[in-house]
C-alpha cells in the first residue's frame, strides 16, 4: 500500500515531529511511504521557544531510507499546492496528516481540500489534539474547517474522540493507545551528569515547561514530601516563554526554601540524553492541569520507568492506577505528595517495572499500523 504522510519531521524538534519520524520508520517497514514535512514551520515572532529545530543531537531520530521532502511553507500557500501536485503524482491510498493546533487551519484545510476532493486518496486525520492546551474563543472554528474535509479521524483517547465526534457530527473517529517512543531507549548513551549531585531518590519533571503541565503544583507539593521522603526534583526541559515564565517557577523555589532540592536543567535535551535523566530518577511525575495524551509517558514507559500522573485527558487510559503507575486529581499539590510518598513507602517501584514490561505489545507501532491497514480495508466504513 501507498501512504503519504504530511507532518513536521527530522530535524523539527518535539512530540509532534518524533512521532511521525519514528512512525514512518515503522511504516516503511510494510508500505511504500512518502514523507513530506515543513520548511518553515513557525515564524519566528510566533514560535515562543529557543529553537524550533534539533540540531545538537549527535543520535538523530530519522529515516535513513525516506528522507522527509521539506515542501510546506505555513504562510505560503503556493506550497500547500506543490504538496497536493506531489501527493497527487504519488498516487497513496492513505494520506495521513497530524492535527495539533489551529494555527495550521490553512495549511491542513487546504492540503486536505484538495487531496479529497481531486484525488482518489483517503484522508486521515491524526489528532494529537481536537483543540489545543490553551484554548482561545475562535479554536472550534477553525478546527472544525480545518478538519471537515477528512475522511477519517485518529485519537488517542476517549475524551478527544468525543469533543471531535461533538465537532464534527458524523465523523468516522477511531480511538487508538499512543505507540511508546523505544527510540529514545536505542539512542541512549551514558552521560556523566554527577555534578548535578542528585540524591539517591530523584523524581523527574520531563519536557516542555508549560502552564498547562502543572509544574507548579509539583513544586508547591514538594515541602509535604521532604517531611517524609529525602529527595531531589529533577525538572528537565525549556521553558516555553523564557527567562520571563522560568521567573515564575525560580521565585517560588527560593520562597519555599527548596533549591537545594530541587534541579534545573532548562534547555532541549539531545536525543542520545534523553535516557541519563531517567536512568538517574526513581518515577517521573506528570502534574497536568489538561492534557489530551503524552509522549513523556511513552518515553517513560520505553526506559522502564513508573509514571503519577493526573486524572485528566487520556492519561489514565494510558497509566493504569497502582500497576503501572499512580494517577491522582489536577491541582492538588497535597494529592502529588501523597502520591509520591506512597510510592517510596511502599516500594512499588518493581511491581510498577514489571507491569510496565507486560503492557509493552499494547503500545507497540505494529497496532497502530494495523488501525491504518483496515482502514484501506473498509472495515471503518
């Protein structure tokens, strides 16, 4: 079978860009693939991060056989046509394209138009997000025009196939568990990091800091915790707003008296990083306010290690509550000390290993590509 997929990919950095790099690599495996990703994703003046693309990581997360066709221009319409022509000239049964905000409107509305209405082609949506994060008045909008001219949808989790299925009355929704991300486990490369001088216990926070993650819960949880538990906070990741927003998180750590416990490595980790912070921490703790899934659960379950996450999007249709992992309610930094605790208390870091090891074939690629396999079969229809 032929399958375009349109989407960000090496070297575009986060979740969005992995996942379809490491999707296509399975994919090619089975099918004729064709990718095509962006030369300009974001304008700078739009783009809150430092960079918008990886290029530090000596591990990259790409294709050596399908090397990404860099074609589309987000504010330049002339390249969404060149996309159809050479989707078109392709001739894919599928075309799969990646949903996560509407500021792509346009570019995906546009593409898809013409792909459906000018080409025997399945479109499929694959929704990362129906809506994003942070939602603004206009988002139902345009991602309802965005998305009206697919002819399938993808989710990865019951909450977002209901908010699309309210979007769009009458969608074909297929609702499917997020793949794990095991390519950060091969990228793994050791790493001296003792100059952090973590503690024995060391719980992590991984990624993008953003409002909506919940950060700042963990942090006002963690004088409950040195109560009971001796450890460190582990927070990896770029602060997406700058020096302004990590102000925000700096100034409480002071006011609480907790720099001592707590770590801050504020920049992009490199691929062949990633695994040092994880094998260095015991659990990694997802505090969201909202979520509608996470790679970092992905991530963390690929390098074996036990998740708390909140009772929110689909992340405890991913995490199973005191099997793989604890799952507590948003907003409560109470509920996170506890949780953490609780974990430490018990020891149930090897019963929580062990199960993770036995949910490995749930989250595998070869599922999700079979998701794709009926839907050229009909059997969605």
């Amino acid at each position: 079978m032929k399958i375009a997929l349109i989407g960000p990919a090496h070297p575009y950095r986060g979740g969005i860009s992995h996942y379809n790099t490491v999707f296509c690599q399975n994919l090619e495996k089975k099918h004729q693939i064709k990718a095509i990703s962006f030369k300009r994703l974001y304008p700078k003046l739009l783009f809150p991060g430092k960079d918008q693309k990886d290029l530090d990581s000596e591990k990259k997360i790409d294709t050596e056989s399908i090397k990404a066709e860099e074609i589309i221009d987000s504010i330049n319409s002339l390249t969404w046509f060149k996309t159809y022509k050479r989707v078109k000239k392709f001739k894919p049964q599928i075309v799969m394209m990646y949903w996560w905000t509407p500021f792509f409107t346009f570019v995906f509305g546009s593409i898809a138009y013409m792909i459906r209405n000018f080409t025997k082609s399945k479109v499929v949506f694959l929704c990362h997000n129906v809506v994003s994060h942070e939602t603004r008045f206009i988002d139902n909008y345009l991602t309802k025009l965005a998305l009206r001219n697919s002819d399938y949808f993808i989710v990865h989790a019951s909450k977002e196939k209901k908010v699309l299925e309210k979007l769009i009355p009458g969608a074909k929704v297929i609702q499917h568990v997020h793949p794990t991300y095991d390519v950060f486990e091969s990228a793994f490369k050791k790493k001296d990091i003792s100059h952090l001088k973590l503690k024995k216990k060391t719980i992590l926070f991984f990624g993008f800091v953003r409002e909506y993650k919940g950060l700042i819960y963990l942090i006002k949880a963690m004088p409950h915790i040195l109560k009971k538990v001796d450890l460190d906070l582990l927070i990896v990741g770029e602060f997406w707003g700058g020096s302004k927003v990590k102000k925000q998180y700096t100034d409480l750590i002071k006011k609480l008296k907790l720099e001592k416990n707590i770590k801050i490595i504020d920049s992009y980790v490199p691929n062949e990083e990633v695994g040092n912070y994880f094998e260095a921490s015991d659990i990694v703790v997802l505090p969201y306010l909202s979520a509608t899934n996470s790679g970092i659960i992905q991530i963390s379950f690929a390098l074996n290690k036990p998740v708390i996450v909140t009772n929110v999007g689909g992340l405890p249709e991913v995490v199973t509550h005191n099997k793989t992992g604890l799952v507590i309610p948003p907003k409560d930094e109470q509920a996170i000390a506890d949780a953490i605790i609780l974990y430490y208390q018990q020891k149930l870091r090897n019963k929580f290993i062990k199960n993770i090891k036995k949910e490995r074939h749930r989250f595998s690629w070869d599922r999700l590509i079979e998701v794709v396999e009926d839907i050229e079969k009909g059997k969605y229809d």
